[in-house]
C-alpha cells in the first residue's frame, strides 16, 4: 500500500489506515473512489519509477493524468483537515514511498548474517544539506534511544528504531521530507560503547510491514502495508 501524506501543522504525517476509506472530493471521480483505490492507482505508476522507467516529473503527470477529471485535481478531508493533492503533495508521496524502498533494499543487506555479525549496530546520522524539519536527538530519547557519547547509536535489533519511524519500517526514510539516513557501526566500535560483546551475537527481526508478503511484487518493491 502506497503511503499517503497529509499536512499536519508545518510537517506531513502518514494518513492513518483506518483513514484510507476516506471518500475523495472535488472532481468527477467514480462514486465512491477512495483513498485506498487512489493508493491502488499510485501504486503501479511508482512501480515504473522504482524501475527506472520514469523519472519524478514524468511519474508525477502519469498520476495527475490519472485522478484530473474535467480539468480538476481531488482532494481528500480527514477530521476537518483538508489536503489538496497538489504538486508538492505528490512530490512528498512519490519521494517518500522511493525512498522507502531503497531503505528496506539496505535494511535486508545490513541484517545479512555475515554483515550483522560484523557491524551489529546502526547510528542516525544527518545525510543531506539543509535545515532538518525534526529534533531528532530529542525524538530518539523520546523513543527509548540512548545517546553513546552524543551519537544517536544503537543495535540493529533495538525498537529504538521501530519507535523513531512515522511508517513502522525500522529502517530509513523515518518521516516525511526528513533528511537522516542510517550508517553501519562496526563490532569494535560496538564494543567499545558497550552495546555488545566479540561473541555476542544479536537476531533481527523482519520489517513488520514490507516481510508481511515476500512473495508479494509489491514487497519485492517495498510497497505492501
């Protein structure tokens, strides 16, 4: 299932599933089409820009081509919020559900036995240029995540990294338009903080959402809620 955002105060927030069966207005759509069939009609279109088939301006106008009836753009209202499915609006969902995917693909390569055993802990780190909308130290700590001499460090299999997201992946992109990313901490560093032993050895367990149906193209691409 595609992740959708709505505004909420100055930052974006994932719609709630419950939500999804929230009617879209505005323009000459079929009765009854809801969030979750404008979830099914997103879905397959990003699937070609995940693919390298289309680039983020063509995937965008494949969408709006997709919901524009007589010239007009829905909208949708969740608890006397409304939200305009706008240009920025789908630049926000179609760059947060590729990013998703791409934080899963590393997620599955960083909890690879071999790799796991040699880099058993993550850190948040800030990876883009820019004013980062979140407080992120103060969100961790929040989380139930420790600071490791200032660093925002922890094992792979901590909640930490469950509790920070607004999406329930334990892995990047965290929220909407943030610009943090994870790094691998190796075995020395991690025994150094005291999060583990040489011969510890730690599990992790499959991301909630995108293991739910591997089979699933939609899982292969991350895209399964």
């Amino acid at each position: 299932m595609v992740i959708l955002p709505i505004r909420s105060g100055p930052h974006w927030a994932p719609v709630a599933p419950p939500d999804y069966g929230a009617e879209l207005q505005g323009a000459e759509l079929a009765v009854g089409c809801r969030l979750k069939n404008l979830s099914n009609i997103m879905e397959p279109i990003i699937a070609e820009h995940l693919a390298g088939k289309a680039d983020q301006a063509t995937t965008r106008s494949s969408i709006k081509a997709a919901l524009i009836c007589n010239g007009k753009l829905p909208y949708f209202e969740i608890d006397g919020v409304r939200q305009e499915l706008d240009t920025e609006w789908l630049d926000v969902a179609i760059k947060t559900n590729t990013e998703i995917v791409s934080g899963y693909r590393s997620f599955l390569q960083g909890i690879d036995p071999e790799t796991l055993d040699a880099y058993p802990a993550r850190e948040l780190v800030k990876a883009r240029n820019g004013e980062e909308p979140y407080d992120w130290k103060a969100r961790w700590i929040e989380s139930g995540g420790q600071l490791r001499r200032g660093r925002m460090i922890a094992l792979k299999n901590d909640p930490v990294w469950l509790n920070i997201s607004d999406f329930g992946h334990p892995h990047p992109p965290f929220a909407f338009a943030s610009g943090m990313d994870v790094v691998d901490v190796s075995r020395v560093d991690a025994v150094d903080l005291q999060l583990t032993g040489w011969r510890s050895e730690i599990q992790v367990a499959p991301c909630p959402i995108c293991d739910g149906d591997t089979n699933s193209p939609n899982a292969e691409a991350g895209l399964d809620n």
